[in-house]
C-alpha cells in the first residue's frame, strides 16, 4: 500500500507552489518589459528582469544619447521585445503543461549565465549595488526550480489520483464503518474561521478550505462561519499564488469549533500559522 498517496489538501498545497513559480515567471516579463521603456525614458531599471532584455534596453539608450538618433532605442527595444516573448509564452502554456515550467528554468538559467560575467566584472572593481541584482536572481531561479518540482509533483498526483478513483464493491462494504458515518454525517455543527488583522498579506484574499474544497474567502480582520457535519475534517488557508497554512485535524463530534490565523513575514514567503481558538481580544 503506497503510504504517500496523494490527498486532495496535498494536491492543492502542490498546485499553490507550482503557482508561485509562474507567479515569479511573469513578474521577470512585466518588468522585463517595464525595463526597455524606463532605461530609455527615465534612466532607471528595475530588479527581476531578464539580463539580456535589460542589456538591450541600454544598449539601446547609449547610442541613443551618443548619436541623438531614436532609431536606435526603437531597434533595440524591439529585439528585446522579442527576447522576453518565450518567457511568456513559458507563462501561459506552463498553466496545464509543467514541461514550459522547465524551459522557463532553462531560459533563465542561461540568461543568468551571461549575466555572471558582467557581475564579476563590476565586483571586481568594486561596484557592489549589482550584488541585490544577483541576490533576486537567485531566488527567482530557486522560485522556478521549486515550481518545476512541484509542478512534476503535481502530474505525478493527478495520475495517482485517478487510478485511485476505483468503484467501490461488495468486499469493500463494512457495516460499522457504514453505521459510524451515517450517525456523524447527520450531525450539525458550525466551523467559525477568523483573519486575525495584519500588514503582512493584507492585499490577499485568504480561502478557506475543508477536505480540499473551497468553502469561503476572508478579507483582512474577517470572520465567517460555516456549516459542516459532525465527521472528522481537515482544514487549511489558502493564499491563491503566495502560501498555504498548516493542515488542521477537526475532530468528528458534536461541538461547534473556531480557528483563527494570522499572516506572518517568513525567510523567503509569508507564512499563514492556523491554531484553534478565537481571537485574543
């Protein structure tokens, strides 16, 4: 018996953090394409953006000032209009095939390539600001690699899923089991979530989820309540592209029950901790 198997709160939790790294796929095209207009307009790039669209962008706006000729960022700028297409289109077909996931990875993976030599020659006579430009290229590299694992991950539990989904027969018939779920099922009792109020993530919309379907939303400082049965249950939030919460057993009774969580700063993401309990007033 596979011990693993994958739950529908897993398969969702995997999906999430396949999410997250599309998520930072298109903040490298948005500010990649941000880049070839603010380079030439405003003197000023910003951070997440493809090196190569960026070099163009200034190659570009060089000879623009050198020669006063506007051909020249238009040019370039198209070629590096050009050079962020791919990404994008890893952004739209890596939504159901997790191969343009990796080719994303690949992509960016040689672009940071040819970034690494300019990087060691401004360091190297002691131009320290392209150091957070290395730094963020690392984590959107780790942000994409994590989302092509997880993205694997989450075929392989499809599949899994799906030959697990057996017709149930005669031999799987227990009359206990019937008679438990029957007396725990007819049970109601209200689930109470409450958003504690935060910064951290005030933006995003928090869903809740009970054995893996969506039953409400919150907005910050919200509290909703809904209605389940009297059988065990698992409850998580989902932040949809940001982070799930941990996974909460609910016991089967008769008790109503109320949860509350709270959107903290992690490392790298922002973490969602749920805990029994109301809110502490």
């Amino acid at each position: 018996m596979n011990q693993n198997k994958p739950t529908p709160v897993s398969f969702l939790q995997n999906k999430n953090r396949y999410d997250q790294g599309r998520y930072a796929l298109l903040t490298v095209v948005i500010l990649s394409l941000i880049n070839l207009f603010s380079i030439v307009a405003i003197d000023r790039y910003y951070l997440f953006s493809s090196y190569i669209t960026k070099f163009l962008g200034v190659k570009g706006a060089i000879l623009y000032m050198d020669t006063g000729d506007v051909i020249f960022p238009i040019l370039y700028g198209f070629i590096g209009f050009i050079t962020v297409i791919p990404y994008f289109l890893c952004f739209l077909f890596s939504k159901k095939h997790v191969g343009w996931m990796i080719g994303a990875l690949v992509l960016f993976s040689i672009d940071s390539a040819c970034f690494l030599s300019e990087f060691i020659l401004y360091v190297s006579v002691g131009e320290l600001s392209t150091i957070l430009d290395a730094l963020v290229r690392v984590w959107v590299l780790v942000s994409l690699a994590l989302g092509v694992k997880y993205g694997l991950r989450v075929n392989k539990d499809e599949k899994e899923m799906e030959v697990a989904e057996v017709p149930a027969t005669e031999l799987d018939y227990n009359p206990a089991a019937t008679e438990d779920f029957d007396e725990k099922s007819t049970v109601t009792r209200m689930l109470t979530v409450t958003r504690a109020k935060s910064f951290v993530g005030c933006a995003l919309k928090m869903q809740i989820f009970v054995n893996g379907k969506e039953v409400e939303s919150l907005k910050n400082g919200e509290t909703k309540s809904v209605q389940i049965d009297g059988r065990e249950a698992e409850l998580f939030i989902l932040a949809q592209g940001a982070s799930t919460s941990n996974v909460v057993q609910i016991p089967a009774g008769y008790d109503n029950k109320s949860y509350t969580f709270k959107c903290k700063m992690g490392f790298s993401a922002m973490k969602i901790i749920l805990e029994e309990g109301a809110p502490q007033k």
